[in-house]
C-alpha cells in the first residue's frame, strides 16, 4: 500500500508541475521587458529538460541577451556565426540600437519578432532558436532549424519498373518541396495546420486552385480543424489523421488513397483532388478517391495504352480470384459436386480421401496460414524474411499434404489466392479484400453458391453505399458517367483523356484539347 501510495503521490506532483507549467504560459504570456523575468519563466516551463541550450551573453558591453534553442534540433554552428559573433561585435548602447543591429547585422532572411511567451516555445520546439534582449519586450525567432533526415529514396511499397524513383520521406519540408518542383504553377497552394497538444505537428492540405472544388477544400480543413476542437493529444502518422476524417470508419474499403510517390500526388492534384501531407510521415492522403481509383498504378500512365489497359484486366480478375476463389471451391466440393467433371471429381475425392476436415474448415486453417506466414515475412528482417515466408508456405503445405490434413487441391487454391491478391496496387485495399474472404468462406460452407452470391450483393449494397468526402465511392459506374469510362475498365490513350474527373461542385473539366490524337502523315510527305 505505501508503494502504491508513493506511486500516486509522484503521479500528483508530475501533473501539479506540468499544471503550474501551463499557468506560467496562461498568466505570463506576454514578455516582459525585464529579461529576467522572460528567462525565469522560460526556466521553469523547460525543467529538467537537459537538451534545452539557455546561453547568456552581452550585446556590445552592456546590453544582456540570452539565445534559446534545443540541441539536436538547431543549426548551433550556425547561431554562434550568424547571431551570437556579430551581435557580441557589434557597439550598441540601448534597447532601440539594438533592435536595428539586430535586423541590419545577423544573416538570416527568415526573422520574425513575437511579444508572445507562447510563441516563443512554439518556435524553440520547432527548432528556430530564441533570442532575448533586456529593455525589450519581444522575442526574436531565426529560421535555423536542422535535424538528421532520411535521404530520399524509392518507396519500397510502390515499386516499379518505369517511372521516377523518388518517394516521400519523413520531413514535410522536403515533402513539399518535391511536389513544388513537379508544379512550378503558383495556383499550387499549401495551407498549413498545426494537430496535437504535444506534439504540434505540422499539417498541410494542397490543391491546385481552380481545378480542386472549394467545398471539397472547407470540407477537408473542417474535418481536420475538427481535431484540434476535441483537444488530440498528437499525430504521429497520417493514419492518425485518415481514422479520424474518413467517412465510414467501420467500412474494410479505404475512403482515402495513401501514397508515398510524389508523381502519383502531383497527378492526382491535377485532376482536383487534396493532398493531405503530414510531417513525420512519409504517407500522404488523397482526397477523394473511389474503389476504381484504388485499383489503378502509377505505372498503368507510363506504359502504352493498350498495354495498361490488358494489365488493368488482369488486375480486375485477380481480383475476384482473390475474394471468391476459396468460397467456390468450398461451396461446389460441399453442396454442388455435380458442378465438377467427373474424372476431376474423382481425382478431388482420392485427395481428400485421408483428410479428416470438411473443406469448410480445412479451408480456413490453411488461410489463417498463409496470413500469418505473410505477416511474418513483412515483419521480420529483409534478409530473412523472404526466405522464411517463401520457405515455410513449401514446408507447411507439403507437411501438411503428407499428414492428411489438407488436400492438395487446396493448397493449390490457397497459394493462387495468394498469388492474386499481390496483383491488388494498394496495400489498404488488398487487405481490405483480405478480411472479406474469410466471410464468404463462412457464407460458402453453410450455404453454398447462395452463400457467396449473399455475401457478393451485400458487398455491392455496402460500395453503391459508400462515400469518399461525398463523392460516390464506385464513381464512375454508379452514378453512370459514360465520359469517365476511358479511364476505369481501361487506360484509353492520352489524347482520349482530355477531361477530368468530376467528383463535385464546380470544376475545370477539360485538361487538353480535344483535338490532339497524332497524325501519321504530319510532318512529312
């Protein structure tokens, strides 16, 4: 009992300090122009925080200042060369000269000056260093932040074999700065929302003016703005943010597209939807998006037409092979054998002569295994993780034959299944078809082909249902827009694709004109 006693009274103490914190910030927001009065309440919100750098100097000879960062997080190199030196060098004798020494003498274009305790923190923790000066009853921010970041490199989960090899990486100012440098237009617009009581982190929607609807655009900052009215603590991914904004939470389907391709963010944006990109993340989202959308590659624009549109086929079977192949064989083998050739028949029946499962369960161990065999391989290290999910699907199932505890029919079934849900483009729908799958294997073994045509209609029902920020999620097919056409069942040729996509409201529709299908007797005789 006086452990535990012990134990909540430090809890009281730690919420007491971090309570007395945010009445410093509360009652003494403004700074004063004593700079002791500033230092000492900056003190007191950075207790025992060893990182934070708190450096006293003279301005001149006489004049007292105190530069504040966080190492780690700021250029100090930079600071002492371009703030500290010439400050320290330079011959002032009041608060007034200072202020012009200070904006006329230190190299650094981004300055801003705040009255604001607050926003001096704000800025500390954005990296920005703070500068102090007694007589004067303002804060003096610089823009040197600089913090370790990963290179940019090819996102491993869009990977392909044309087009650029660049991806996101986890600092949204690089983030940014590649999609500026595919969209030089200054109608790109980046508006910036800060999430999160801790962890303030940085958010920007992007769209392209003009061609983006202005109700999707208040639509998409309400719902973030949203965030911040129920008080969240912190973002640490945009699956934070896609949980929180996405029209149906409980649907398997994603409402909002995840990409880590900054040309797949720039395509998108040219045919009016929003980018949300967050910072610590290298996963943008895209909104809206509809389930054809999901289903398309980055790729499928870079390839020949005719051989993005035979691809995109493939794509589309596999996908029904993928959600309904074990349920067939399930619902024929149990209730509709009459269905099977005979000689086929006989070979299933001498296979499953040993097996001492009905298919229905035999079915959903062997799914359960190869799910968990797929996740094992993600989760562990590249080096083995290949080998040990390539390597244990051949033991398990060749194990597994040899006992009698499934036939090898179905583990032919199992590992073509597997195979064509790989053929899915987006991770969030593959897995989404994924869960699917085992209902409709339930539906099969109680109830046969009726079973997989209940399970089919009700997942119709529910994408006819479904929205993406109001926009019809199977668009464009329900509502039937025949003009959309050429760019969902296939990928017509570049010159047929001179309109956009019309989700809502107004927009620009025509991106080209209609007239550019190529001559082959242009240009010679």
């Amino acid at each position: 009992m006086r452990r535990v006693r012990r134990l909540f009274n430090n809890r009281k103490e730690k919420q007491s300090d971090a309570q007395s914190q945010t009445s410093v910030l509360a009652s003494q927001d403004h700074l004063s122009n004593q700079i002791d009065d500033n230092i000492a309440s900056l003190r007191s919100v950075y207790a025992n925080c060893s990182d934070v750098i708190i450096f006293p100097f003279l301005i001149g000879e006489s004049i007292q200042a105190y530069i504040i960062y966080i190492e780690g997080l700021t250029n100090s190199e930079a600071a002492d060369e371009q703030i500290v030196n010439p400050l320290i060098n330079s011959k002032v004798q009041s608060p007034t000269e200072v202020m012009k020494t200070i904006e006329q003498k230190t190299p650094v274009s981004n300055l801003q000056k705040t009255p604001l305790l607050s926003a001096c923190i704000d800025s500390i923790s954005n990296g920005n260093p703070i500068l102090l000066c007694d007589g004067l009853s303002m804060g003096f921010s610089f823009s040197l932040a600089k913090w370790e970041k990963r290179g940019i490199e090819e996102p491993a989960a869009e990977v392909g074999l044309k087009g650029p090899r660049e991806g996101f990486t986890e600092s949204i100012i690089t983030n940014k700065s590649q999609i500026r440098r595919i969209i030089k237009s200054p109608t790109l617009k980046m508006q910036e929302i800060i999430i999160g009581k801790y962890t303030k982190t940085k958010t920007v929607i992007a769209y392209i003016e003009g061609l983006a609807d202005k109700t999707l655009i208040e639509e998409v900052e309400n719902r973030i703005n949203r965030m911040n009215t129920d008080n969240i603590d912190g973002i640490l991914e945009s699956g934070y943010i896609e949980e929180f904004i996405e029209d149906n939470p409980y649907s398997p389907f994603p409402q909002i597209l995840n990409t880590e391709r900054p040309d797949v963010t720039c395509s998108n944006l040219l045919e009016g939807r929003v980018a949300i990109i967050v910072d610590g993340t290298p996963s943008v989202l895209i909104a809206p998006t509809t389930f054809f959308s999901l289903l398309q590659s980055h790729e499928d624009y870079y390839q020949r037409f005719l051989i993005s549109t035979a691809i995109r086929w493939l794509r589309y079977l596999f996908l029904f092979v993928s959600l309904l192949l074990p349920s067939l064989y399930v619902a024929i083998l149990t209730f509709h054998q009459e269905m099977v050739p005979t000689a086929l028949l006989l070979s299933m029946a001498a296979s499953r002569e040993a097996v001492p499962f009905p298919a229905l369960v035999e079915a959903i161990m062997m799914e359960i295994s190869f799910e968990a065999l797929r996740e094992a391989g993600v989760r562990l290290p590249k080096q083995v993780g290949s080998a040990v999910s390539i390597v244990g699907a051949l033991v398990i199932g060749q194990a597994a034959v040899q006992a009698g505890l499934v036939a090898a029919p179905m583990v032919i079934v199992v590992a073509i299944t597997g195979i064509a849900s790989f053929m899915i483009p987006r991770y969030a729908m593959g897995i989404g078809i994924r869960l699917l799958r085992f209902p409709i294997i339930f539906l099969a073994g109680a109830l046969g082909l009726l079973g997989v045509m209940m399970g089919i209609i009700a997942i119709i029902i529910h994408l006819a249902a479904l929205r993406s920020f109001g926009v019809p999620y199977l668009t464009p097919l329900a509502p039937f827009k025949s003009q959309e056409l050429k760019d969902t069942l296939i990928r017509g040729p570049w010159w047929k694709l001179n309109t956009r996509p019309h989700f809502s409201g107004n927009y620009n529709q025509y991106r080209m004109a209609p007239d550019l299908k190529p001559n082959p007797n242009q240009g010679g005789e």
